[in-house]
C-alpha cells in the first residue's frame, strides 16, 4: 500500500519508508491512499486470532512491503511481554459498560500497545530499505508517550532516543520514570512550557534544514515515535477490533452489531485509530471524544471551529491530556475534506498563523455522524471515579476518569443503550495521590508510601516497576530552554 501525505497527495512512499520518515518534508502527517476493509468471513477470522496474530494481521494490510512472517514474529515477540500475555483485557463493569484497559505493559500506559511494536518495525523497515545509518527517534511526550518509547527503543542497535517533556507538567511517577531510565542510547530533556511547546520543537526540527543537513553528516536518519508517526498508529487500530471480538465472545453482543467507544483524548490519536477501525469495517455507532478542561477538541465538534488564540492553558490532574493542539486531528480534517490536501493545508496554516480555522458545515455534520464530544473539569472527573468504585468497586486513573464521566454524559443527553467501551489509558498508580483523593481519603504526601495507601483501599497490587522508582537512580535532571534543544540533540547525535 502507498501512503501520501495530507498536504501533498502527489506523494507515494510505502509503508516502509513511513515508518522510517515519520513526518512528511511538507509538515503533513501520511495517511494510506485507501483503508481495506474487512469482510464478514475475514471479521469472523479475526475474531478467533490471539491478539498478536490479530495485530499482524490488521496492521499487515497496510505495511504491505514488509514480509508477513517478519511481521507476525515482530508481533509474537512484542505482546508476549504483557501481563498475561494479554495487552487489551476487557472488563465488564455493569450492564452496557466495558472497560478496555491499556496499561498491563512495561510502563503501565497505553502507549505500551504501540511502543512495544514500534522498534521491531524500524529495524524491519531499515532492512527492508536498505539504510545503514542510524536512526534518531525524537519524541515530545505529555507523559506517558516518552517512558513507553524509551523503554522500546533502549538498547535497540543503530537507534538514539531523545524525549523532550514539559519539566512542571507532568505527575511525579511519570517524571521519575523517564529521568530513571537506563540504556546507552537514551536522553531525556525537560523543558520550559507545556506540551504544546515541546510537540512543536520536535516537529520545528524535522523541518529545520541546517539541523537535518548536521545530522545527516553524522549520518542518522530523523524519525518519531509519537503518533504522528503511522508506524506508531497502526498498532492502536488493533485494540479496537480486539475488544470487539472480547465483547462478541462473551455473547453481549451479535456479530456486527455496533458498540460505542469512549476515549480519553488529547492527541487525538487513540481515537483516531478507532476512526481507522471504523473505516475498516468495525461496526462502531459513536467514537466519543473525552477531554479535560483543556477542551478545545469538545468545541471543535459542538462549533466545527478549532480556535486557540487567547484560549487559557489549564494544567490539570490528566496531564497527558493537557494538549491544545491535537497533531491528529490533522488526519481526519484530511478525511472530511474529501482527502483535499490544499484545503487540509491551508487549514494547518491558519492554525499557525492564526491560532485558528473553521471547517464547513457539511464537513462539521460528517463529523458529528460518528463522534461524540464531552468534557470533564477535575472535581467532575473525581466525583466520576469515586461514584464508579463507589457503586462497581472498580478503580481508574484519571484519564480514565475523563472518559467515565464523558459516558454518563452521552448515555444522560441521548439514552443510547448501545454496548460501551471506555479505553482506559493509564494505571491507577501512575497518579496515586489524585486517585486517593477522589476516593475522599487524605493522600500520604510522601509519593511511595501514598501507593502503598491506594493498594490497601483497593486490593490491587502496586506494579513493581512503579515501587522500584523510589531507589532508581535519576539519571536525566536537565531543563533546558526550547532554543537549546537543538544543539542538546546534536551534541547526544554525536555521542559514541
């Protein structure tokens, strides 16, 4: 399959050299020139396969230049790390309510679905193109993007990372994760800003000439790991399909009938990849958008104007959520043009230049056909999660909280009694001392011990990989200035 990008359509790279590029030179995200669709005997198929079957299967019918068994084993070798060996496990939570949960992996984040992969399709793909120079992955995170990428990528062979994150942005086992991290080819930068500042020096740099011209000096290759990446959306469409087949297995649900999903969403990228699902054939009836109090993305659908000029930044206790530029949305404004990459990029230059644009009324109702849109402020978000563990004795994180709450509100406003899965993104203990205090109990202010209080109220078991933080050696502490990113990447490029 080619990919082109949503700013130029002329072009045609395959899924290798997607992967391997990341961002498009005009500044466009790569989008498939067509989405395969699923037929009924496939769908049945697919809902027999063990999730990473499943994944080479789905994400097969796109990358279609690396070989299938390359790609099957990358998938073996990636999700047997899971707990359980399962990556997606769905929860039934009362009648109608389903949770998706994402975080059973290395990091304890959703982002583990996807950076589990990732690193097995860059070496794939860098044998499939013949590169031998090595590859810079340069990632900006709002908190669970980085650690998931760092541990993925540590140590793989011809690889460097460097993870940029807003240095007051975000929540304590987060930043002790990412400044903890071992591995010879690993850096780590806080900045000053928020996560709008660091997502827009990463893509500066992929368009910053001089710094693309030095590097390739030192012979290394530009890519990302975050989402804007398709290599790293790819993998998300699975999950989707996956729950799906949980739900159709446990006879809740007939085949093809449609289910809602209720996503937390900052990037726009989780819930993009179900609008990907959607397109493939997966009977979905609402995609419902979830976002904190940073809800520009909810206006954007109520209004069908996304305007950010003057608009307040809100630091929140869903930090990776606390995005007022959605990378993704790029992707489906792309599609609700009819896939007019003039039009697409015109709106990216507005956005630019003038913190805002505004999409046509038919394209608004496209939109609203599929998408749900809602919001959360923290006390509504908290008073949510202690309401669920309240009533089901079931715990989230905050996001997830989001999430929950964005689906009382839809079930409330419309009384759909479609099934309805909530993607929950994060562990619980990533964010110990907000979950204690939405369950009204007073957090120990010392972090470590504040896990130790959450799993007494809970019953569940503090990952181990979450306790160690409290000895872990911290070995990234820098903060630096946007301006200076560029030559801290430089200087780490050159680093033997």
């Amino acid at each position: 399959m080619d990919f082109l990008s949503t700013r130029d359509k002329k072009l045609a790279l395959s899924g290798a050299e997607v992967i391997i590029k990341g961002i498009s030179d005009d500044g466009g995200l790569f989008v498939p020139s067509s989405f395969p669709v699923f037929n009924e005997g496939e769908m049945r198929y697919m809902a027999g396969l063990e999730y990473a079957d499943l994944a080479a299967y789905i994400m097969g019918r796109f990358i279609t230049d690396i070989d299938a068994a390359d790609l099957k084993k990358a998938c073996g070798e990636a999700y047997k790390k899971f707990e359980d060996g399962d990556p997606a496990p769905v929860m039934k939570v009362d009648d109608g309510l389903f949770m998706c949960e994402l975080y059973h992996g290395t990091t304890h984040a959703f982002k583990d679905i996807a950076l589990s992969v990732l690193p097995h399709l860059m070496t794939l793909s860098k044998k499939k193109l013949s590169i031998n120079r090595d590859i810079m992955i340069l990632v900006a995170t709002s908190g669970d993007t980085g650690k998931a990428a760092l541990e993925g990528f540590k140590d793989v062979p011809g690889t460097k990372i460097t993870v940029l994150y807003p240095e007051s942005g975000v929540s304590v086992m987060q930043k002790r994760q990412m400044q903890s991290q071992t591995g010879d080819n690993v850096a780590v930068y806080g900045i000053k800003g928020n996560f709008d500042d660091a997502q827009r020096t990463v893509k500066n740099l992929f368009s910053d000439k001089e710094f693309m011209d030095a590097l390739s000096e030192k012979r290394v290759l530009v890519s990302s790991a975050n989402s804007i990446n398709f290599g790293r959306l790819v993998p998300q469409i699975v999950y989707y399909f996956y729950s799906y087949f949980c739900i159709l297995e446990s006879r809740e649900i007939r085949f093809m009938d449609k289910i809602n999903f209720v996503v937390p969403t900052g990037n726009f990228g989780n819930i993009l990849a179900g609008y990907y699902a959607h397109r493939m054939g997966l009977p979905v009836n609402k995609l419902i958008c979830a976002s904190n109090r940073n809800n520009v993305l909810t206006d954007f659908f109520d209004t069908g104007a996304y305007d950010i000029k003057g608009r307040e930044f809100y630091k929140t206790a869903s930090p990776s959520m606390d995005i007022l530029v959605s990378s993704n949305l790029e992707r489906l404004l792309f599609e609700l043009s009819g896939r007019d990459d003039a039009v697409t990029a015109e709106r990216m230059k507005q956005l630019s230049q003038n913190k805002k644009f505004k999409v046509t009324d038919k394209e608004k109702q496209a939109a609203a056909e599929l998408f749900a849109a809602y919001y959360a402020d923290d006390a509504e978000a908290a008073e949510t999660l202690y309401g669920v563990f309240d009533d089901f004795g079931y715990i989230s994180d905050p996001h997830t909280a989001v999430a929950l709450s964005a689906y009382y509100q839809h079930t409330s406003e419309t009384k759909d009694k479609h099934k309805t899965v909530v993607i929950s993104t994060a562990s619980p203990y990533k964010f110990a001392a907000d979950v204690m205090t939405a369950i009204k109990k007073r957090p120990n202010p010392d972090p470590f011990k504040c896990l130790k209080q959450l799993e007494n109220q809970t019953a569940l078991p503090v990952p181990a990989s979450i306790t160690s933080l409290e000895k872990a050696e911290l070995r990234f502490k820098e903060v630096l200035e946007q301006d200076a990113v560029k030559a801290a990447v430089l200087k780490f490029a050159a680093k033997k």
